[in-house]
C-alpha cells in the first residue's frame, strides 16, 4: 500500500494558488441577479436597528445644593419634562441676560 494519504493537502508555496475576485459592479449586480433567480436572498439588516441616537448627547453633572436639586426635579415633574430641559431654558436665560 502506498504511504501517502490521499485526502492531504500539500502545503508548498508553488502548488497553492489564489486568484483574485472580480468585484466590479457589474459582475457583482450579475451575481445577486442569478442567487436571487435560485432563491437566495440578502438577510443582511437594511438599516441599524434599535433606539435612535438623542440629539441631547452632553451631559452636565451639575453638584447643587439639596434645595436646589428638590425645585428643579418638582418643576420638571410639573411640566413634565427632564432636568436637563430646565438646565437647558436657564442657561439660555443667562445668556440673553448676560450677553448685550
């Protein structure tokens, strides 16, 4: 019987061969155009999933005394909105009064 193992693959750098793959545009549409004929199709998602990035992405840690803190989380409740939003309403009221 012969040494040799029929299912090896022989490593040497001058019996593997690669070959680049055409991507161009054309060849690339020509092939979805065929898999989607046999039934494949791309499950890849369309567009990004889950909850949208808010626009409000700064945070302020603001350190206030305990008064302060009760009266801004009561006005927000009031009207129902965050703490940040009252934040946001003083700092432009400072503005306006601060800046000619």
């Amino acid at each position: 019987m012969s040494e040799s193992n029929p299912f090896s693959i022989s490593l040497n750098p001058g019996k593997l061969r690669t070959k680049p793959k055409d991507t161009s545009p054309g060849t690339v549409a020509r092939t979805d155009e065929a898999a989607e004929k046999h039934g494949f199709v791309d499950r890849s998602p369309q567009k990004r999933r889950g909850r949208k990035p808010s626009p409000r992405t700064g945070q302020v840690h603001a350190k206030v005394m305990p008064d302060v803190a009760k009266e801004i989380a009561a006005e927000a409740r009031f009207r129902g909105v965050q703490q940040g939003v009252i934040i946001e309403e003083a700092w432009a009221l400072y503005k306006l009064q601060n800046n000619p």
